[in-house]
C-alpha cells in the first residue's frame, strides 16, 4: 500500500488547524518506509504533520526537488525532529538563485548549505544518475530532456554566477516515482523543465503507464496554445489521476476540474491511498 499525504500547500482544504503557504510537501509511506518530497517554505509543514498524525522522526529519505526556497525552506527545521534520514539533491542544488522583479533581483535558494549537512551529520547524495531507485518501487529521476518546444521556463529565473546573471535552466531538478500495481505516481516539485518533458521521462525510463501526477506544473504560466496541449497532455493519455496545485495556476486548475474526472484540487491535508 501506498499512503500519500500532502503536507503543507499554498491552499488550506477543510482540514481546521492545518497552516497552510506558498510552497509544498508530501509523505509518502510505501511498504514499510518512510519518505518526504520536498519541505515548504517554513516549518509549518511539521505542525501539520503532527495534526495529521505523520511521524517525521520515523523519515527515510528526504527528497528536495529544487532549490527554491518554497520546497526546501522547511528542511532546517526538519532536520530538528528527525536526523536518521538519506538526503538526495539534484546537481546544482546550492547555486544562488534569484528572479528578477522590477529592478530588484530576489533571492529564491535555499537557507542551508552543505556544511549545515556536515555538522548535522545528514548523509547526502546528489542525483548521479538520471535514474535511480533510492527504496524498493521509489525512484528519482533528473536529467529531463527538453523535448517539447512550448514548455519555455520563464527568463526571470536566474543563476547568480562569479558576480553576473544567467539564466536557470533548473538542471537541478527531481521528480520521485512511486510504482504501484495500478502504475506509476508520480510528484512534481514545480515542473520547471517542463511538466510533459518530466513525464515523458518518468514513463519512457521506467517502462510503465503514469497512474497518476501528484504536485507542481507551473502552468500557472502557460497560455494559448500551450497551455490546451499541456491540458490536452493530462487529460488524453494514460494517466488516471491528476491531483495538481501549487504553481498550477487557478486558470489550469479550473479547467482540469471541468474537463477530466480523475482530477481533484490536491490541497494541504490532502491524502492519496493506492492499494
């Protein structure tokens, strides 16, 4: 059996006393083990946990997606609660990223680095292969090729490199594959090398139909065109389940809710049981 639960979200659900934020994470409890996917902005995705009765202290791995701080800036406080874990991070993970707004430049990374990691004592990993099975049925994947030309990552996201600006590729990106008997599950950080080149991996590597697509797309900035096929992407092919949100964007949201029956809004709280 496969239990996953969502954490923390940017929107509430019906669960009263769950905080909610801009960012995500999910609990995944698959025969026996203990994973997370990703750590919110903050540490309210703990006091969540401990509402909804997840033990992070029981954690076996912990996957960041990317280093933007609404996926990893919850990892600090993690790190007080629970210690006995396999980190694993894509290549690039630490770089200094930003995104421009106005004349400013933002700083979106993360607050830890690895020698937080050493004094802590956390083992770590970066993503070495572009694929790998870190526990029986779970594995990670990066390494996307960028295949679909109207999947363009947005050119206010930026790498601060010796002292200039260039833009973020997301090379760092992850994505975690659970297999179940009915497919694969599949969680998306944010999707910033783009959420069909990310899938078309997951099922292309692994050689099996996606049963379902937990997470973050970023169509939140699609439009016209591509943003029908990205729609026409979830809605026509073999996958079962669509519990998307986060960077989404309301507009993609709504139109998966009209338009395709295995979707639902995959909010904080939210829970996802595959037997």
């Amino acid at each position: 059996m496969t239990i996953i639960t969502t954490l923390i979200e940017n929107s509430p659900g019906e669960h009263h006393g769950l905080w909610s934020e801009h960012g995500i994470s999910f609990h995944v409890q698959k025969d026996g083990h203990s994973l997370l996917f990703d750590a919110g902005q903050s540490e309210a995705f703990i006091h969540n946990a401990a509402r909804l009765r997840v033990n992070l202290s029981a954690t076996d791995f912990v996957v960041l997606s990317h280093g933007h701080y609404d996926h990893s800036g919850g990892f600090r406080c993690l790190c007080d609660y629970a210690s006995d874990f396999e980190l694993r991070i894509g290549k690039g993970f630490f770089e200094d990223k930003y995104a421009v707004r106005g004349a400013a430049h933002d700083f979106l990374g993360n607050d830890f680095d690895e020698s937080f990691l050493s004094e802590r004592g956390i083992r770590y990993s970066f993503a070495s292969e572009a694929t790998e099975e870190i526990l029986p049925g779970v594995n990670i994947l990066s390494n996307f090729p960028r295949l679909h030309d109207d999947e363009i990552i947005n050119p206010r996201f930026l790498l601060r490199r010796n002292n200039a600006f260039e833009p973020d590729r997301f090379d760092d990106e992850i994505l975690l594959a659970v297999d179940t008997p009915h497919g694969l599950v599949v969680l998306l950080g944010c999707s910033h090398p783009g959420m069909k080149n990310m899938l078309d991996a997951a099922r292309n590597r692994l050689k099996r139909p996606i049963y379902a697509v937990l997470g973050g797309t970023h169509l939140v900035e699609s439009k016209g065109e591509g943003l029908e096929r990205s729609l026409a992407y979830l809605n026509d092919g073999d996958i079962k389940i669509v519990g998307v949100s986060h960077c989404t964007g309301k507009e993609a949201v709504e139109r998966l809710r009209e338009s395709n029956a295995g979707f639902f809004h995959n909010v904080t709280g939210s829970s996802f049981i595959v037997e």
